[in-house]
C-alpha cells in the first residue's frame, strides 16, 4: 500500500483531500503544523474542543509538529515577502513542505498531499507560485493536489500507479460550492466555516505585530502570545500597558503578569487587569492607572482608586479616568497611520501636554 504524508489545517480544503486518498486506499498520516499565530489547538474556546473530529471519524492519525523559531524568521524577513499583512504564505508554505519531506523520509511515505486550490488564494495558490513552492522545498512533481491535480502536470504517485488521475478532481477559483458538494458526498459533516486561521492575515494584529517587532526585533514568546489579548498601549520605546477587555482576556494577562511586572485593577467594581511591563515602566504606573480606571465600571467618576501590585508588594493611588486625548495618543492601533506624530515621553509627567490627534470614528473603544 502507497503511503502519503497530508498536510492538515483541519480546514475543509485539507480535509477533503485526505478524504480523496483515502477512497483510492492510500495510507495517509497527516501532520497540523502549529505557529505562534495560528489557533491554539489546546484553547477548546478558540478551536473545536475535537479539533480533528474528521480523524476520529475516517480513521486518520495525525502528527501535531510546532514550526517554533523557524516559523518566527521568515515572519521577520521573508524571502518571498508578507502578503497584505505580516503573512509570509510562500515562504510559510515551503517551510511546511521541507519540514513534510522530512518525515515522509523517516516513514517511508511515497509523497505528499496537500488541500491547495489552484487560484483561491491570490498569493500562495497561483500556478506560478505553486511551481516555485514545490521547487524551493525539494519536491518537484511530488507534491499531490487532489483537489486540483486534472489542472497541473501528472505528479510522480500518478505516473507511477500509486494514485488514478481519473478519481481526483479540478477544482479552482474561490468558489466553495465544489467543496461542499465533495463533502457531502464523502460524508463529511464535522468542519469549521472557511476562513483565514492565521493571525498575520489578521490587519490588527499584523499591525501589533510590526509595531512591537519595531521596538524588540527579539521578542519573548510571552510577548508574541499577549498579542492576542486586550488593548495594547505605548508609552515609550521600552514600555507597554495591556488592558484586559472581559474576565476571560483579564485571566490571561494576569497568568503572564505575574512577577514579570506591574498589575493594576480597580477593587469593589467592574475592572479590567492591567498589565504594565518594560525598563521604564515605573515611570508610568500613573498613566497605566488612569487607562485600568478609563475601562473600570468607575469610569464616571473624577478620582478612582486603582490598586497597583507588583510581586509581593501592593498600594493604591487615586487618578481621574483616563480621556480620549490620553487614549488616542498611545493606543496601539491601525487608526495611527492617519494620526499626527505621537510624542513618546518620558518620566513621572507623561500625562501632561498631551498631543491631541482627530478620531474619524466619533468614539475609543
């Protein structure tokens, strides 16, 4: 029997085309490359709590293999470059593949399949690119899509007997009426929506992303990880506040803060956790305070008490709310490419002399 290596995202596309194998009795072991920026498999709120129901289900294994560092250097300095975010989906594609090749040699699988669809992505999924893709990781002419294969060249499990050309499919474009159709047929049921699962694709994070790669070219991975939650604030090149923004966002940043900076919050009301961290930060506790009472349930009075802990220690200090001025001015966000220049101070006085920038949305959330 054929032995094949699939690559899964648990998505529909990659889903189907293992079903593909399967039919034609090929022995597929897929394997879920995992990154920093794609869904945490171990989240059951983010992901499916089974997120490979169809495994269970077809009677696939599945190798979870995490990109780590690597994945990590190509987001930085991607040969190919980013897509419209801080995608890097060619050089993210060929990583995957070499990484591929390398356990279909330690199982003696014959060839690799994959749920690409000839144009549905317009950077990754071109004719051109898929050339260069296969080219760059090693594996010409061993790379099968099941999905599209009747619209390229025979591959090298075609010509040599292992798959029937005449039992896959030519399927293209961004239509999904195709996938579904397939689905039903082989009776898959269990799938999530289609959608983009990376965060780099994502136009706010990519531009948190870019922004702290801006000041830390080496971030930790608690860092990279915090990207996910809250709301995120500058106050200067080596100092940054997070704002949870509901309990479960306040947990989160709480687990990381511990012992590796300030946390802030406002006792007897409604309070996000705020977590305060960098070389500087001390010498913004107060502005750090008046953004945790800006989001608290105290948010209408003139003075709100904020506790602020840090290790063992803790006390309180009492600031107004912070005001729209204050938050437009270190917000990390999109809306500051439009703004005028945001002056990053420095000590115990950064409230003050604030510069004011316009807000076309009427409002700061």
């Amino acid at each position: 029997m054929a032995k094949a290596v699939a690559l899964l995202s648990g998505g529909l596309d990659s889903t189907l085309a293992i079903l593909v194998m399967l039919r034609q009795g090929i022995e597929v072991t897929a394997v879920t490359f995992l990154t920093h920026f794609g869904c945490d498999i171990s989240d059951s709120s983010s992901c499916s709590k089974n997120p490979f129901p169809a495994a269970e289900k077809f009677g696939f294994k599945v190798k979870l293999c995490h990109l780590a560092d690597k994945f990590i250097e190509i987001v930085k300095n991607p040969y190919f470059g980013h897509g419209r975010n801080m995608n890097p989906c060619i050089d993210c594609r060929i990583l995957m593949l070499r990484e591929a090749k390398e356990f279909m040699g330690m199982i003696g699988a014959d060839f690799i399949v994959t749920g690409e669809v000839l144009g549905q992505r317009p950077m990754s999924q071109r004719r051109d690119t898929l050339h260069v893709i296969d080219r760059e990781a090693g594996l010409r002419g061993y790379v099968l899509r099941p999905l599209s294969a009747k619209l390229f060249a025979p591959t090298v499990p075609e010509k040599e007997g292992f798959v029937k050309r005449d039992r896959l499919l030519a399927i293209s474009g961004r239509s999904r009426k195709p996938q579904m159709a397939l689905a039903e047929e082989l009776g898959l049921t269990d799938f999530p929506a289609p959608a983009g699962g990376c965060l780099l694709t994502e136009p706010n994070f990519a531009y948190r992303l870019r922004e702290l790669l801006g000041h830390d070219p080496n971030p930790s991975l608690d860092n990279l990880r915090l990207l996910r939650f809250g709301r995120h604030f500058r106050f200067s090149p080596r100092c940054k506040a997070i704002v949870g923004r509901d309990e479960k966002e306040n947990e989160v940043i709480a687990s990381f803060a511990e012992k590796r900076g300030y946390v802030l919050h406002v006792k007897g009301v409604g309070s996000p956790i705020v977590f305060l961290s960098g070389d500087d930060s001390a010498d913004y506790i107060t502005l750090a305070a008046s953004l945790c009472a800006r989001y608290s349930d105290a948010r209408n009075l003139s003075e709100v008490e904020v506790t602020v802990g840090k290790a063992a220690d803790s006390w309180r200090i009492s600031v107004p709310p912070a005001t729209d001025t204050l938050v437009g001015n270190y917000r990390i966000g999109r809306r500051e490419r439009a703004s005028i220049k945001v002056r990053l101070q420095s000590g115990p006085d950064a409230q003050k002399d604030l510069i004011p920038r316009p807000d076309p949305s009427g409002s700061i959330c």
